[in-house]
C-alpha cells in the first residue's frame, strides 16, 4: 500500500475530508488503519496529527502534489485510533461507506457550543483593589465599581448572575478583563442525567445459580474469552450477575459498556445500577442532544465515569481502558441499525472486544436464534438460569383456540376464559396487563374459521394484503388477487386483523365498567415522560388494567401483576420475514413473563388462530430449546440464517421504472459473477413498505453459506454501482442477516 488516506481534525465537518499522503518504505510494513500518524499540512508544512483511515495503491492526485508521512505518533494506540479501526471492520462487514462508518463510532464534535458555566474571578490584591476602585470612583465609572465591589466581597462570581443582579453589560467587565483587574473563566458542565437521591443499595449474596454464572464467566475471562450469554428465564436476576461482573471489573481500574434496548422502557434497570456504582455511572438516551451525548463521552474519555449505560450507540463510548461491554435482553431487535451502516450492536461489540481486549456478556431470557446457534457451535459459552429467584412459580398459561371460540357463537375479542380471569382479578385487587401484540404486522390474510393463512408457495412466508386487496411476498415478489373465501374451508371470514389499543381499551371498559384502565402506545406516550408517567402510574396500583402493545411487555417489575392476557398471538407470528415465529416466541415469552413476579403466583391466557404452531406451544410451557430446535430445522430447510448467510440489497429511487431496471441489472451482474451456481438470488421483491416519502423501495436477497463471498459479492457490486450512470438517482444499501 503506497497512499494513506487521513483526516487531520475529528469534528463532525472535516470527516469528509481526506487528504492523501505518500507512505515512505520505511513504514509500509507497520502502518495500518487507525494509526496516528504526524503529517506536513498547510503551507508552512506545520506537523499535525492525522489519523489513517485508508490505505491504498491508486493516487488520488498527481503524485508530485503529494506530501509524505512523517511518521506514526509515539505514545501507544490512542481510543480514537482503536474506534477508526473499529469503523473500519464496519464498513468492511455490512457495507457502508468509511465516512458513514467513522461517523457512527467516533465522538465527534458538533460546531454548537456547549452548555457553559462562566465564572468572574478577581486578579488583584486588596490593597491594589481599592486602589482602583478609588480610581473608578473619581472618574464615575459606576458599572466598574459596582463589580469591583461585590469581587471584594466575593472573589469569585457567576458570570451570568452578576450581569443581571448588578445590571452590567459584557463590554464592562471585558473592559476590566482587558485592564487586568480579573479573569473571565468558563469551566464545561458535565450534566449527568441520573437522579440524585442518594439511595444507595448493598450487594445482596447471589443465589446457587447466579454464584455459578458469575464464577464460571469469570473462569471464562482467565481461559478462552469468548464472549458468553446467559439465558435465565424471565424473573431469574440476570442483572445480579451483570452487577457482580462490574464490581470485578471496576476493581481492576477498567470500564464497562452496558447495551440495554430503551431507557424510558428500562428505567428500573438504569436505576439498579446506579444505586450499586452510583457517579461512576451515567446513561446515554435518544432524547438527548448531539452535544449532550458529546458530553458524556468525553466524561467517559476523561476518566470521569466508569460504566455508561445506553442503547445501541453507548457502544461505542470511548472509554481509555474498556473491560466489559454487556448487552442486556440480547435478543432484541433494536440492537440493529435501520440505517448505513446497518450493523447488529453484537456482532459489532465482539469486534471491539477484539480489538481492544474486552470481554463480551450478554443475557436473554429468549436468546436470539442467532446467537444461541453460536453458543450449540461452542463460538459463545453458554450459562443457564432456570429458576426465578426464590424459586417462585413461572406462571401458568392457558392457551385459548379463537377458531373454537368463534364456532361456539363468541365473536368477541375476548374469550369468555379471559373475561372470567378478569373479573376475577377485578375482584381480588390484582392488576391486569392486556397485550395486542401487532409488531411487523404487515397485514397478513387468514380464515377466521380454520386459522388458515395465505402464503407464498415458494418462500413460506405470508403475503401481505396491499390497497387493492392484492396479496404480495415481500421475499420473491410473487403475486396473487385477493380472496373472497377460505381456500382450506371455504369460510367466508377471511381477512385482515384491524383493532388497535384505543378500540380495546373501550371495550375492556363497556365490559368492566368499574375497572381503571390505562392505555400504553404511541400514541399515549409519545409526550416528555408518557412513559414513566403511564408505567409508574399502573405500579403505584392508580389502575387495574393496562392495555399496551410490545412497549408494555419489557423489563418492568409489577409485583401486582397476576395475570396477563394475550389478545391475538398470532399477528407477529404472520409478519412476512423468516424471523416472525422467532420475534413471536420471544414476545409471548417475555409477555407470559410478566406475571406473577410478586409474591402472588401469576397466570396467562393466551389466545390464538393456531394453538398448533410450535412458537405458541414452546412460549406456553416457556421452553426455549424446544423452540430453538423446530426454529433451527425450519431455518436449515429453507437456507435462512444462522444455517446460512443472507445479504439483502435495498434500493430506493423517485422513479420506478428505472429502479426495477437498476435491480435487474443487479441481478444480472450478480448471476454473471456467480461462476459456480453457489448463490442463490431472490426476487428483486417490493419491500415491506414499497414507497416511503414518494421514494420506490425494493428489494434483492443472496443466500450463501460463507459470509465472507458474501462481503466480496458486495464489495464487487459497490465497484459496479459506483460505475455505472444508471445508479446516480438510486440509493443502494447493503444489509447482513436482516
Ligand atoms: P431478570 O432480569 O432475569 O428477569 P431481575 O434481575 O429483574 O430478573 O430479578 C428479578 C427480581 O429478583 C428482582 O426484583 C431482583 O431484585 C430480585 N433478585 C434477583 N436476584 C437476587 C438476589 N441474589 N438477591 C436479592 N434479590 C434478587
Ligand atoms: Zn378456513
Ligand atoms: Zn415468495
């Protein structure tokens, strides 16, 4: 590699420029991406620091233009250089461009200015003081010796409030800055967002269980230190191991990053650990500002916080010494990023493990598939909780045939087994969570009689209803006009689920008209705080029921919960993807869950068009490797990941014609490739929502066993786009394992 591309200064502006270097011979063996290096820059060919951030054998410019390195910094890897080589592995692994990359990892400034504290401060002696305001005095000059005065009093003062209590303009107290008389200081306000109160909690002894995870982790660290999870079913105290771990870790003067999926969902865990570590924790949440979140990296950076808890982007906090990254509830599905580069938080936390000789530790009550396949291949070590602490009850769950329901004259959205359990607990005093489980519902078509649902003949997936009543497979594109009737029983009830939360919460109230009932959504909790104030609500007992989508099914601990009731367990199960009877199993899991944390023991109705399917079953006796098995034969039969690699190139343009042409030349550029017949290529398909913002949306699927053609197939396909003029107005991403 001849030419290094580097930028000199790290703010959210200048990463778009590079400038390209020569690379003399001395360095050629040692220089690798992320490396610090000292260049010649501006015309004085002052030396500036720059970070590599591409090497290359093609030049950029003529090469006698073309200045040299001078050589790599001393003084060790410094964290940016660790988090460029970590952007680097991005871009290499899911297809993005080196500037979306460094900008998803690197802390970058924004031109805002913080949040500053400016303080006045007096420069001269007392005796020199009064000196001069005699002086001022003599010569009128009352603004100067108002302040003059209070600094004699008080040495030191808020910028801000001396203007306004002494009613002086900024041109007077630079006047007096200028004469020496004191110094305007500003000091940066690092805001930490945790609460102050003070309470702090003990560790309590870990029980059998959690004592053998902790120790076999740490075993683990000694030895092999692969990354490990725990799978603990819900209620186990995961987060006692989690806890454990951190003490060991801050013990050896290192840091700790903890993923959790949403704060404003996960409150209870944030607040669990900071009344353990206290200011050695802070949190980074979507709420916050660009600088906000500047903010707390550079605490972290400076030493000034140990553990930083947040969702996807705490990531990549740069911590000098990074010991541990934990990923709480492993399986959830915004640890990936909807955007370039589209990167799964723990694949991507493994490589900076790697790279910086962290150790991983995630845990799930419903382990990713993914995950757990890394686990049986012995890639990741495995650590199983099977009790709740206390070894109180997991609830008992009673699955209701809707189809059975329907025959038997009910054509309610509740079964009478429900109604009953809800009068019931009505009666006693205990809570409710009512769940409409509608995520990825993609507008699936099924009989209301048999639970029959229209698929796609080829990619055993459900076709999604479009306006028209056209039915489509978002995988292969296939097509089919709508149904007037069952084509398994001939029924005349086949369609589309369509009651939201708000016409389920009216109908929990014409049925129960003495019941308090809350309602979470988006649309309830969209305002500052909708959650917290909703959450806290149902906890302190203000309500009897509360009905929600997935947002009311996370980590919370309602010891008053003593039944949950699943609505329609099937609307996730028919989401269109091959991931829909895994997001189902683990939703209904974590719902179930939710029951009988307290000392009352907890029940669950689940109801459903297809009591049969084995997601249902294993998530009504909460058997995870049952599920894991049936879930692993069904992926090997039809070649989805883990059993094999899956790329999807999605494409988008104003202008549809030209975009179904752009994806059939890729198509046809990717056959042309595929030499052997090892790929197998699907659709191009409309995406799942096939227009966003009058932008055309498609998409093209590759199955392959080895990920590592698949990034080369990519890499190809970048140079071809990159190339040809047909792709200017089309936006391609690339996406791994979606
Ligand atoms: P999980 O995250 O595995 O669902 P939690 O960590 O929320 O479970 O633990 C469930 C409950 O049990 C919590 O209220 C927690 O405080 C309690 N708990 C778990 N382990 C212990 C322990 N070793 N000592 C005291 N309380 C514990
Ligand atoms: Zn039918
Ligand atoms: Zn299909």
């Amino acid at each position: 590699m001849k030419y290094a591309d580097i930028i000199v200064d790290i703010t959210a502006e200048q990463l778009d420029r590079t400038f390209q270097y020569k690379v003399p011979p001395r360095l050629q063996q040692e220089l690798q991406v992320g490396m610090q290096v000292e260049v010649p820059f501006g015309n004085g060919s002052r030396v500036r620091k720059g970070y590599v951030i591409r090497l290359t054998d093609r030049a950029a410019i003529p090469e006698e233009r073309m200045k040299e390195i001078q050589g790599i910094s001393p003084g060790g890897v410094s964290v940016e250089s660790r988090l460029i080589a970590l952007a680097e592995w991005i871009r290499e692994n899911y297809g993005s461009t080196m500037i979306q990359a460094l900008k998803t990892v690197l802390p970058v400034k924004e031109k805002i200015r913080a949040k500053e504290e400016r303080t006045v401060a007096l420069l001269l002696g007392e005796e020199e003081a009064r000196e001069k305001l005699a002086f001022y005095q003599k010569k009128h000059q009352q603004a100067r010796e108002r302040l003059l005065e209070k600094l004699l009093e008080e040495p030191r003062l808020d910028y801000r409030k001396a203007l306004t209590q002494l009613n002086l303009t900024p041109p007077v107290v630079k006047a007096m800055e200028e004469q020496g008389v004191l110094r305007l200081e500003s000091r940066q306000i690092y805001r930490s967002p945790l609460p102050r109160d003070g309470q702090r909690e003990e560790a309590p002894p870990l029980n059998e269980e959690q004592t053998q995870a902790a120790e076999g982790i740490l075993e683990e660290w000694r030895g092999e230190n692969r990354p490990c999870l725990i799978r603990g079913v819900t209620g186990s105290g995961k987060t006692q191991v989690y806890l454990r771990l951190l003490e060991e870790i801050l013990a050896q003067g290192k840091q700790a990053i903890v993923l959790i999926p949403e704060i404003a969902l996960t409150y209870q865990t944030v607040l669990r650990f900071y009344r353990r570590f206290g200011d050695a924790v802070s949190v980074i949440h979507s709420r916050m500002s660009q600088g906000e979140r500047y903010d707390q990296f550079l605490r972290a950076k400076k030493g000034q916080v140990q553990v930083m808890i947040g969702p996807r982007s705490a990531l990549f906090t740069p911590f000098p010494n990074l010991g541990l990254i934990i990923i709480d509830e492993e399986h959830e599905g915004s640890y990936k990023s909807e955007n370039a580069p589209r990167y799964h938080a723990r694949e991507t936390a493994i490589a900076r493990g790697k790279l910086e000789g962290a150790h991983v530790v995630m845990g799930s009550a419903t382990p990713s598939v993914d995950a757990y396949y890394l686990c049986r291949q012995g890639a990741y070590r495995l650590f199983v909780l099977t009790q709740r602490y206390e070894k109180r009850p997991l609830p008992r769950v009673e699955v209701v045939d809707l189809r059975r329901e329907l025959k038997e004259g009910n054509r309610s959205i509740f079964s009478r087994r429900l109604q009953e359990a809800m009068e019931d607990r009505l009666k006693r005093g205990e809570q409710t969570m009512l769940f409409l489980n509608r995520r990825g519902y993609a507008g699936f078509v099924a009989c209301r009689s048999c639970g029959q649902v229209i698929k796609c003949p080829h990619c055993d997936v459900s076709l999604a209803e479009h306006r028209g009543g056209q039915l489509v497979c978002h995988y292969c594109g296939y097509q089919r006009p709508a149904v007037s009737s069952c084509p398994a029983c001939g029924s005349p009830y086949v369609g589309g689920f369509r009651a939201g939360t708000q016409q389920i919460e009216q109908l929990v109230k014409k049925l129960l008209p003495s019941a308090r009932v809350l309602r979470m959504d988006l649309d309830t909790t969209r305002k500052k705080e909708g959650h917290a104030k909703i959450l806290s609500a149902f906890a302190q007992g203000e309500a009897d029921i509360l009905v929600g989508t997935q947002m009311i099914v996370k980590g919370h601990d309602f010891p008053g919960v003593t039944l949950v009731g699943i609505l329609a367990a099937d609307l996730s199960l028919h989401a269109g993807d091959y991931r829909a009877a895994e997001r189902t199993f683990q939703l209904l899991t974590q719902a179930v869950g939710r029951a009988g944390r307290g000392r009352q023991p907890g029940e669950a109705v689940l109801q459903t068009y297809s009591p049969e399917h084995y997601a249902v079953q294993a998530a009504a006796r909460q058997d995870y490797e049952a599920f894991y098995e049936e879930e692993m034969s069904y992926r090997q039969l039809l070649s989805y990941p883990p059993a094999s690699q899956l790329m999807a190139i999605h494409g988008s343009g104003p202008e549809e014609e030209q975009l179904d042409l752009a994806m059939e030349y890729m198509r046809r550029f990717l056959v042309k490739l595929d030499r052997g017949g090892r790929l197998q290529i699907i659709g191009p398909a409309p995406e799942n929502i096939s227009r966003i913002n009058d932008r055309y949306r498609r998409v093209l699927y590759v199955k392959q066993e080895d990920y590592s053609l698949l990034t080369r197939m990519k890499d190809k396909l970048e140079q071809y786009i990159e190339m040809n003029s047909g792709f200017q107005k089309i936006a391609v991403q690339f996406e791994f394992n979606g």
